[in-house]
C-alpha cells in the first residue's frame, strides 16, 4: 500500500469513529435529511400533510 493510501484510510476509519462517539452521544445515526412537502393540489390534503410531516420531525413512524 502506497503511504498516501495509508493516509487516506486512516482519516477514513477516524471519521467512521468519530461519527459512531457523535451518534452514540446524540441518539442521531446518520445525516439530517431535509425534506420539502407540495400541499397544494395533493390528494391527502394540507392538515394531513401537515401533521405527516410534524409527527416525522418527532422521529414518530406509523404503519397500517
């Protein structure tokens, strides 16, 4: 292995580590996804949308 390949692995595996410390104290495992919602002329309409949206921000999932 070439030494910038080595250079290169090792801040690879320190960013896994230190995203794994970040998301252990968090709770969070992953990035933020931002997310934008249409509410005009959907078919589920606006108070739907509208608490679909908040219960997902509480991290909340329901499934029938």
């Amino acid at each position: 292995m070439i030494k910038w390949q080595k250079t290169m692995l090792k801040k690879m595996i320190g960013k896994v580590f230190n995203d794994i410390a970040d998301a252990m104290e968090t709770g969070q495992f992953g990035e933020k996804v931002r997310v934008g919602l249409t509410t005009l002329g959907s078919e589920h309409g606006v108070e739907n949308l509208v608490k679909g949206a908040e219960l997902a921000q509480k991290g909340i999932l329901l499934l029938k």
